[in-house]
C-alpha cells in the first residue's frame, strides 16, 4: 500500500517529544513489511537546505483568499545508527516556507509556547500537503495524520480534496497526546480554506472556538492512540480533556495500537554510546555503564547505592509537581530518608527547571540535568538500577520500554501505556518487570519508590532475575506496524 504519514516532527529532522521517534519508526517499520512509505513535514528552519535535493519549480498552496507559494525539498529516512543493513527507502519530503516555518522553534519558543499563527503554519501545511502529492504524482491509499498539527488533513480529504487522484484514499489520524488539541479563535478558519456551513459537522466547534484535533477525530475515517489503556481511558471524563464524549461516539472505528522501540538504537548489546554493551545473560556491562553514570553527574561511585533515573519533560502530565514541588513534592524525603542517588534529565517548565537546580544544591544524592542530551539519555537508561515515571497521564511512553530493554526497572503509575508494558513485583513469586501504583500523590511516589529500594536491599537475587526478564520483552515495531497495515487494509 502506499502510504503517507503527515507530521509536524519526525526523528531525525526534528523532534520535542516522543511523536518524532514514533513516526519515523511506524515508517521503517512499514516499509520492512513491503508498503511504500513516505513522510511529509515542513522544513524548520534548523534543518540544514545544503543537505537536502530540491525539487523543481515552485508549490502553489491554496489557502485565506489566495495562493502562498514555496518550495519542496526532498531526503530520506536514515537507517538507524547502528543496524546492520541498509534499510529500506522511505523518502521524507519538506515543505519550505521562510514565513511559516523559518524560525526557531517548531510550535513555540520558551517566551512563545504557542506560535499566534500556529493556526495558519497548519493549515498551509496541511493543505500543501495535497499540493505536494499532485506535483510528485503519487496519490496514498492512506493519508496518515498524526495529532492536532496535521488533523486537518482528514478533514480537508473528506471536505473538498477527495477529487482526482485522491478519490480512493483514506484518512487515519493518531492522538499521540489528548492533552494537546490546537484550539484557536475562530478568526482563523477562512484561512482553511473550508466553507464555514462544514464547521459544525466537521467537529471544529468548541465553545466558540475553532478545536483542530476535534474536527479531524470526527472526519478521520480511522483513529487510533498509541497504546489500548490509553484508548480506553480517554472515553472516560477523567483522561477525555473534554473529547471523551467523540472518542465514546466513534469508539467503533477508534483502536489503541502500542508503539514499539527502535532496537537498533536502543539496545544494551550493540549501543555504541555507552562505554560498556552487555545482555540478559550477562549484566556486567552494565555496572561499568553505573559507574561511568555516576562519575558522570558527580556521585560518590558505589556499586551498592541504587540509582534512580528519569529523562523527561518536565510538564504536569510527567508527574513533575507530585515529585518536586516546593514543600510537598515526595523527591526531598526520598533522598534525604532512603540510601539512593537520584539523577534527573530533563527540560521544560521554569518553575520545575529551578526547583531541580535548588533540590541539587541541597541534598548531595541528587544530580539534576536540565536541557536535553541523546548520550546521557542513553548513560542513564543503561547505568541507572531504577527509571521513574509517574505520569499522571501517558499515551504509551517510549522511555519505559527503553529501561525495559536495558534491564533498568521502571517505577511507574499504572496508567496508558505504562500499564500496558510493565508488570508489577510480585514478591511472592519474584514474577514482574517493575514497581507500580495507582494514585499519584508524593505518597504513593514515596512509598513505591521505598519498595523498589527496599527490593534491591534484600531482594538482590529477584531483582537480577526481574533485570533479565525485562530485557527480553518484545517490544519491536514490526508488531505493532502488522496492526496498522491490517487497519490500512480494512480501509481499501
Ligand atoms: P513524551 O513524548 O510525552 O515526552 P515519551 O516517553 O513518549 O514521552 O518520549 C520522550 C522521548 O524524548 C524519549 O525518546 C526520551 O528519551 C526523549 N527525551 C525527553 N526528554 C529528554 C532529554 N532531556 N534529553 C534527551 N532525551 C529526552
Ligand atoms: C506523546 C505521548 C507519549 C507517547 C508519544 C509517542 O508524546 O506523551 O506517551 O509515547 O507521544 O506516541
């Protein structure tokens, strides 16, 4: 089949979030299959022009009352660093427009979360993506959009683009995170190019606004979310953001599809960035890679002290007040009560970016790290004993499954796709990959992470068996893109 994802990020061109792995990982994965896949998404101003082959002649783009015009560059997905073979071809192809997209910044800037013209970069996009199939004359079986940047491409296939070439293709849009919908002033829905009478049917109303996530879950032909708990809990009021009521209405078409892990980059046996490869049968590598961790954030080196790690946004849907919070946050009584190192990577909200700075300066076991950094994510999942997560939502979380893989346990609330890929300690039987919990208060963090720690203490012997039993998890793509090739097919 051929398929073509729409997206606002893709690995390695440009990523805020774990939507850029998934993407470029869906593709190469689909294409192993045999279907002919190809992604399409602008061209942000940090991705380099020289690198790239232009394609001849401009893009007339019909959107507001006219035409913008610009150019299209065109590369492929890179095989991952790392595998063996050449992969397949997936072509990547970038839509160039200085005023949109030549900027820094992909949906914001730290003083500008969310571009005022967002609204517009979007809907020019989504309609040159139309544009960009006409010009290269390849037309998709299925049009594939992936959260609110690109959900208006559903909508515009079902309301006016369905002519020509396009008659046959159909729409699946993926909600990779509910909590981000793209609501804007209704000022901006000319610029869309659709007519106003579509507006109600189409799903874009929201209290007067115009909810762009909202109108592609109506108009898509399929949706889906990137993990079967999380589709289930977003019908709910409690984790629907207000779109539980849609979700419910189209729960017949709607499915949960867990996202895999790329195992040529995030493998313990072969990861070129860590000092040290090991595998389950074999862990001692990965003491070499706790030591080299602990040296590296300035810890006392100590093959006994348990070391907890967490590579993260730091945002509310991460569990981030509940564990540093000034005066209530759980992670000051677990490093002052429990002998453990804490190391943390992240980036995200000024409060918390200073409040990690702070609790660094006081407690001498935890060492922060704020910005973002692929080789020390890859020293922390592979030295740290323990990753910590407790999401107070997570449509499937990639970094779960990475410490899966590099036996380091996770320590997760049981919610979306961390229910969906750990398994809790049963200390009767040693049976589990990790530590869970269900409500998120400092409590619940403290007391789960003081099970785990009190595990490594006297349950040295389980705990190397959970290791090993982690590391051998399946969670590779090809599973997970047979789902979406079996939903494309029950499509045509
Ligand atoms: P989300 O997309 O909600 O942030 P995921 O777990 O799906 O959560 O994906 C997060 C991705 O971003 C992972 O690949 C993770 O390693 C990476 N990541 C997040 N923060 C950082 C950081 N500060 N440095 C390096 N990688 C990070
Ligand atoms: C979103 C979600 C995360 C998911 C990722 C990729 O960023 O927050 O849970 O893993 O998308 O699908």
């Amino acid at each position: 089949m051929k398929i073509l994802m729409t997206t606002s990020e893709a690995v390695p061109f440009a990523k805020t979030g774990g939507l850029a792995d998934a993407v470029s990982a869906l593709s190469l994965a689909l294409a192993s299959l045999g279907h002919d896949v190809r992604i399409v998404m602008p061209r942000y101003y940090g991705i380099d022009r020289e690198k790239l082959e232009a394609l001849e002649g401009p893009l007339g783009v019909h959107v507001g009352g006219g035409e913008e015009w610009s150019s299209v560059y065109r590369s492929r997905l890179p095989p991952p660093h790392g595998a063996d073979e050449q992969g397949p071809e997936i072509p990547v192809y970038f839509i160039d427009h200085e005023i949109f997209f030549g900027r820094d910044g992909v949906y914001g800037t730290p003083s500008e979360p969310d571009f005022s013209d967002n609204p517009r970069r979007f809907s020019f996009f989504s309609r040159a993506v139309f544009q960009l199939c006409r010009k290269i004359g390849w037309y998709p079986d299925i049009l594939h959009a992936h959260d609110w940047p690109t959900a208006l491409v559903p909508v515009m296939l079902r309301f006016g683009e369905k002519t020509d070439g396009f008659a046959n293709t159909k729409s699946v849009l993926t909600i990779h995170n509910l909590g981000y919908q793209g609501v804007y002033s209704k000022e901006s829905f000319p610029y869309t190019r659709l007519p106003w009478d579509i507006f109600k049917v189409a799903g874009f109303e929201d209290w007067d606004r115009m909810n762009l996530l909202k109108a592609g879950l109506v108009c898509a032909d399929r949706l889906t979310t990137v993990s079967p708990t999380y589709a289930e809990e977003t019908k709910t009021a409690a984790y629907g953001f207000r779109l539980d009521g849609v979700l419910r209405a189209r729960s017949a078409d709607y499915a949960g599809i867990l996202n895999g892990i790329d195992a040529d980059v995030w493998n313990p046996r072969k990861d070129p960035t860590i000092p040290s490869r090991y595998d389950p049968d074999d862990l001692s590598g990965k003491a070499v890679d706790k030591a080299a961790l602990q040296k590296e954030f300035g810890l006392p080196v100590d093959p006994d002290i348990p070391v907890i790690g967490m590579i993260t946004r730091l945002t509310d849907q991460k569990g981030v007040g509940e564990l540093f919070g000034a005066s209530y946050g759980s992670a000051w009584s677990i490093c002052a009560d429990m002998r453990v190192q804490m190391v943390i990577l992240g980036s995200g909200e000024k409060w918390c970016e200073n409040e990690l700075r702070s609790l660094a300066s006081r407690l001498p076991n935890l060492r922060a790290t704020i910005g973002y950094n692929e080789r020390l994510s890859h020293l922390i999942e592979a030295g740290a004993d323990f990753f910590l997560m407790p999401s107070r939502y997570e449509p499937c979380g990639l970094n779960q499954m990475y410490s899966l893989a590099y036996g380091t346990l996770p320590i997760v609330r049981c919610t979306g796709g961390l229910a969906d890929t750990v398994e809790n300690f049963d200390q009767e039987t040693g049976d589990g990959t990790g530590f869970m919990f269900d409500d998120l208060t400092p409590r619940a963090i403290y007391d789960t992470v003081g099970w785990a720690v009190w595990a490594y203490y006297n349950k040295s012997e389980l705990i190397g068996r959970m290791r090993s039993r982690a590391m051998r998890k399946d969670f590779s793509w090809v599973r997970s893109a047979r789902k979406y090739a079996d939903l494309y097919e029950s499509l045509s």
